[in-house]
C-alpha cells in the first residue's frame, strides 16, 4: 500500500524569513545585495554571448570563486552545516513539522492501513545547511545543491567543485523521486499503484512564481498545492493571489505557521482529508475483495 502522504517544502521565504545565504554574508561581512548584483552582471555577461546560464544555480560558481579568493575564508561543507543553526524559520513551523509526523501514530483507524506522512524540502540552495539546521529531524528527503571541498591557496578545505544542483524546472524531477520511490531510477517504468508516493497525496508548499513547474505537477496529478507570502509584503500577497486566480495554487496564507493560523489549518486539514479518502478506499479494496459467506448446499 502506498499510503504515505507527502508534504513538499521550498525553502527560501517558506521555511525561512529570508534567504539562507544570509547568515553566511553577515558573518563575512559580505553586502548581500551587492553579491547578488555581481552573480546578475555575470550572468548576463555570459548571455550576451550567446552562452546559456542557468539563473538558478549560477549563483554556486560565485560563492566558490570568493571562497578561493578569501572574501570567504573557511567556507566548506562543514561551516555550510554549521550555518543550518542560524537559519531563522517562521513561527510555528518546527511544531508543524512534529506535529503532523505524530498526528495518526495514536489512531488505529488510520495506523492499520499504515497511512503516514512524510516531509520533504527541495531547494534550490545548500543541502548542507539545511542538513544542519534543526528541523532536518523531522525531514525524510532534501534536495539541494551539493559542493565538494577542495584545499584553497593556503591549504585550507573550502567549497570547490558542484557536484548536484536543483533549479525551478528541476525541482519537478525530485517530485518525481519522491513519487516513484528515491532508490528508483526516475526513468524506470513504474505502474502507479507500484509507486511510493502518489502524486494525489502530495502536498507542496513555496512561495511564488517560480515555483510554478512543480505546482503545476502536483494539482495537474490531483495532489494540493499551498503559497505563502510574508506578513505585510503586499506586493507578495499579490503575486501569491494572481497564481491563485490563474489556477496554479489552491490556497495561500501570510508566513505564520502557528497553531490555528490560516497555513496550519490549511495544512493539517489537507493531511487530514487525504487520510481520510485512503482510509476509505482501504476500504472499499478489502470489502471488494472479500468472498461471500460460505453455505451449505440444498
């Protein structure tokens, strides 16, 4: 039985107030805006030469070259993770997390068809940092950009090669992983009642329009989809709205993920009904399938 419901997480203004990147340039005392300004130029630059860039993870060549050239003495995967408990999350969502892992674990109506859920962050930043940071222990899976260390002038590991980048188009392989099971080639041919995670009992939650390639997965395969904007940030609101009009998101909320807020009704009752219609249709299967009452012969 694949009853296992799957709550799909970005990362960057989501889970975090904020980008993770930032605790890195407060430490080095890098302006973020001006980092982010030289990855645009050179990006650009590149483009102007009819060189294609991918926007997304361009970002990753940066943070090695200033890693190399001393703006960010020290920085490897070890200091990535350590940057994972710095990372400021939204109200409420460490008890989200914890809550919805446990929420059928005392319910024998739900626990005997084994209906569970799961939780996954798929990002286009540091896989390390979120590894780091303290929610990872309620995570199942994350996608995200991985590096590998190298020596730096002095000898020194620092963040040296890529080795795996996620981007906003590729985020819709990782659902395909979580739906097909991640030890599975994602290219193998799998029937769907074979499959680990059935798109209609996913749940993804980011927020915005870049996000749209794997928003469009999970509704167009009967699965939920949620935005979140922060609190005040009227053009965000907006932005998150007119993704709602155009049918790419079923509901949105302000970045509070604390008990009988709007995001965590929302959430849990989406939960809720899923495990709802995989219990009855459980069943239904075992009802169907059961034979009739034995009799005797007249």
């Amino acid at each position: 039985m694949a009853n296992i419901i799957a709550v799909i997480w970005d990362c960057d203004k989501t889970l975090i107030d904020g980008y993770m990147q930032d605790p890195i340039f407060e430490e080095y005392g890098v302006d973020a805006a001006a980092f982010w300004r030289e990855v645009h130029t050179a990006a650009e630059e590149y483009t102007k030469h009819n060189v294609r860039v991918n926007r997304d993870t361009y970002y990753l060549n940066h943070f090695i070259k200033r890693a190399h050239d001393g703006t960010f003495k020290g920085l490897n995967n070890q200091k990535l993770r350590e940057y994972g408990q710095k990372q400021v999350f939204y109200n409420g969502v460490a008890e989200l997390f914890k809550h919805t892992k446990t929420m059928f674990q005392d319910d024998k109506s739900y626990t005997e068809y084994g209906i569970q859920v799961e939780h996954y962050i798929v990002s286009t930043g540091f896989a390390e940092v979120i590894r780091g940071s303290g929610l990872a222990r309620y995570v199942d899976g994350i996608w995200g950009c991985e590096l590998a260390d190298g020596p730096d002038p002095n000898g020194d590991p620092v963040i040296s090669e890529i080795l795996y980048t996620i981007d906003n188009t590729s985020k819709t392989r990782a659902l395909f992983e979580i739906n097909k099971g991640a030890e599975i080639d994602v290219n193998s041919r799998i029937p769907e009642e074979h499959r680990r995670v059935h798109f209609e009992n996913m749940i993804y939650i980011a927020d915005g329009p870049s996000d749209i390639p794997a928003f469009s997965v999970v509704k167009q395969n009967g699965g939920a989809t949620f935005a979140i904007y922060p609190k005040g940030d009227m053009d965000a609101m907006q932005q998150v709205e007119r993704m709602r009009a155009d049918g790419r998101v079923d509901m949105y909320a302000e970045a509070d993920y604390s008990e009988n807020t709007t995001a965590y009704m929302w959430i849990t009752n989406q939960i809720r009904r899923m495990a709802q219609r995989i219990r009855d249709t459980e069943k239904t299967k075992i009802r169907n399938s059961a034979s009739g009452t034995p009799k005797h012969l007249v």
